[in-house]
C-alpha cells in the first residue's frame, strides 16, 4: 500500500510545487543563515570555530556510522509497504542510532578523543544533544518526503532559522564578556536551537507517533539492503572530510583548522540547493521505471543552476570573507573557490544519486565512493608531511571532479541516459520554470 497521495503523472505539476518550496525554504535559510554564521563565527573566534567544526562534522560522521542510514529509505520502502511498519523502522532506527552512538562515545572519550573533548563533561553532553537533534531532523524529512509535504514544511523550517538568528544576534550582544571557555559553550548551544525550534514546531503540525515494534522479515531484509549500500555511500563520503580533518589535526594549528573549517562550511552553502531538489525529487522517481523527460529537465537546470552558483559564491567570496569574517580568516577567501570545484562535483553525483536510489541500484555509487576515498587517502598520505589546507583543498577538488565523471559515466550506462541529455541546458527546460509558480 502506497503512501503517496498526489499525481504520478510526470507531467504534473506537482513535483515542480514541491520544488518550488523546498528550494523557497532553503533559500531563505541561506540568506538567514549566512548572516547567522557572520555572528556565530566572529563570536567565537578561530579557535572557537575549530570546536564548532569539530563538534559538526564528528557528530555528522557518527550519525552515518550509528544510524545505518535508516532514514535514507524510507520513501523507498514507504512505497514498497504499509505505513505501520515503515513508522516501526523509523522508531527502532533512531533508538538503536542513540544506543550505538552512546557506545562509540564512551569508547571515544577514554581512548581515541576523534568525537570527544578531554575532561570537558558539558562539552562532551553536546555531543549527544546534537546527535538526537540530527537524528530528529532527518527522521521528520523522510516523513516529509513521503507525505510530499514540503508546501507546509517550509514555514518551519524559515521560522526556525530566524529564531535562530535572533538569538545567536542577542547573545553576540549580550554575552561578549563571556571567558573563551565559556564562549565556546554559548555558541554551540545557541548554534543548535534551530534544531529544537523546527522539530517542535512541525510536531504540533504532523502526526510523528512512534512505533517500537519489529516490522516484517521482508522489510527488514529490502530496508537492510537499501540502507547498506547508503549507509557505506554516505560513511565514506563523511569520511572523506572529517577524518582528513582529524588526520591533519597534528599538522596544522586550531586558528588553520578554524580557517579551514570556515572556508569548507562555506563551500557547502550551494550544496544545500542539490539537497533540496533531491529531497523533493526523490519520491517521484520511485515510481517509474524509466526516468521521465520532466526530470531530466530539472536535473539539467540543476547542473546549470549549480554551477552559476558556485561561481558567483566563489567570486563573492574572494572579496567578502576578510571584509565579513575578520582579517583572520584571510586564507579562507582563497580556499573557497577551490573548494567550490568539489562542492560541484558532489552536488551533480548527489543529484545523479537519486536516479540509483530510486530504484535501488547502489551498488555502482558505492564502487565509486570506496575508489574515491581509498584514492584521496593515498594521495593525502604520499604528499603527506608538505600538505597544507591549499594542498588539502585542491585534492578535494580533484576526486571530486574524478567522482562526478564516473557517476556521469555510470548513469549513461545503467539508465541510457546521454550526457547531452544530463548536462546540455535547453530552452524548454526554462519553460519549465514557470510550473514552479
């Protein structure tokens, strides 16, 4: 039994309402959330950003090893069985993600120190909090995405986002006697109220109960195998960032790795556009078997989109960073174009992603990935004791290119699709835009 409830016919324009908000709502986000970051970064400082960085893409890295990906899924198995057991999935995933993610911090905080702070028990608890609000986040996404609920999602998710700004801004004002110690902890927390706003919020509007029962055998074997290879795809993708981060931590001060941190933040900031389009995309393509020409569009306006973005981020940046961020954060406004060439490679094999997703075909991505990131590791090791963060970002920038060419090469492969078809922009596709108003 299906839980979608809209059209399937491709030429619906319903896909293009559900873009137009999740592109709407991600938009405002950007723009609330680049004046939030302004705040949070030159309140904290290099050394404080480094903390927040730590704490980000380590609890990142531990929500992909601890949740298996079970919520990546779930519009997936939503069309292949009932709601009862995709909403027991949901429950027993995010109560196994906080029992395993316990155990990796304990283990953590007494030998390796990778997620935790030594003897800092307060910043250590932040941990966990960011975890559960992460997990929370993503599990109310995928319910979104079944329902296809993104026209009512997007007031939560702006309103949480100016909350946020309104209290990062009252404590940028109000709490700069505060010790460097102290600092840290103020941003953090203020840092993740977003979270606490946009699941409160869009729990009084949706029906999120819980279920703690075990669905079916063939549910747990289709959802285990779906969520393998995503769960391996996303790891490795993680751990192409944030165990490079740790790898480098020897070699580099906290102020670099602050800098670092700063310019590698900032390069995801277009990235949330291909997150955007996936998630609304997503759900459609399940159900065909062949991909329809009106997805093909929106994928090319996709690219094209992308890639203007990115340029104009890039050239914005180079000018604005030491202007917005401080003079200390010079060496970011260079970084950041580099940077950017990865950011584009990442958003068009995520995007491409979707089409394996869709129907269950992860086995090429994920060949893809594991080259990836063995191959960047190798090249990371060999340059190894002359590396710098210039060095660093332009080896992101390299596999990132290698790893869009294969996807692109897969996908004309699996789905006969052309790479004409995938990347050369048409005036049609712009026609297209009008069903998205």
């Amino acid at each position: 039994m299906s839980l979608f409830s809209n059209s399937t016919d491709p030429s619906s324009p319903s896909i293009f309402r559900q873009i137009r908000y999740t592109i709407q709502a991600d938009g405002v986000q950007m723009i609330i959330g680049f004046v939030t970051s302004i705040l949070l970064v030159r309140y904290l400082g290099p050394e404080g950003n480094g903390a927040l960085t730590k704490l980000t893409y380590g609890g990142n890295l531990l929500v992909a090893i601890a949740s298996f990906q079970f919520f990546r899924g779930v519009p997936y198995l939503a069309h292949q069985f009932d709601s009862r057991s995709v909403r027991q999935w949901v429950s027993l995933g995010i109560l196994f993600t906080m029992l395993l993610a316990f155990i990796f911090l304990s283990i953590d905080y007494f030998f390796l120190h990778l997620f935790t702070w030594e003897n800092s028990l307060i910043l250590n608890s932040t941990v966990l909090l960011y975890l559960l609000l992460n997990i929370g986040q993503k599990s109310l996404e995928s319910y979104i995405q079944v329902k296809r609920a993104f026209d009512q999602y997007w007031y939560f998710q702006w309103v949480a986002a100016l909350v946020k700004l309104i209290l990062v801004a009252g404590m940028y004002f109000g709490l700069r006697s505060l010790s460097a110690p102290h600092r840290t902890l103020a941003g953090i927390l203020f840092s993740l109220t977003g979270y606490f706003v946009l699941i409160f919020l869009a729990g009084l509007r949706f029906n999120l109960s819980l279920k703690f029962n075990l669905p079916s055998k063939e549910f747990i074997t289709r959802a285990f195998q779906f969520a393998g290879y995503v769960w391996g795809i996303t790891l490795l993708s993680l751990v192409l960032i944030n165990m490079n981060i740790w790898y480098i931590e020897n070699y580099l001060t906290q102020d670099e790795l602050g800098v670092f941190g700063l310019a590698i933040s900032l390069s995801g900031v277009p990235f949330a556009f291909t997150l955007a389009l996936k998630k609304a995309l997503l759900p459609y393509l399940i159900e065909y078997d062949r991909t329809p020409s009106h997805y093909l569009s929106i994928i090319r306006l996709h690219n094209f989109a992308l890639l203007l973005i990115c340029i104009l981020t890039g050239i914005a940046g180079f000018y604005l960073i030491p202007l917005v961020y401080g003079k200390s954060f010079t060496s970011a406004s260079w970084l950041l174009p580099i940077l950017l060439v990865w950011t584009y490679s990442n958003g068009v094999f995520n995007l491409l992603l979707s089409l394996y997703e869709g129907r269950n075909r992860l086995k090429w991505p994920f060949n893809i990935m594991l080259i990836i990131t063995l191959g960047f590791y190798i090249t990371s090791y060999w340059l190894l004791p002359d590396k710098t963060i210039s060095i660093l970002a332009i080896t992101y920038a390299f596999w990132g290119v290698l790893s869009m060419l294969l996807m692109l090469y897969g996908t004309k492969s699996f789905f006969k699709i052309s790479l004409r078809e995938l990347l050369k922009i048409r005036i049609s596709d712009f026609n297209n835009l009008k069903l998205l108003w």
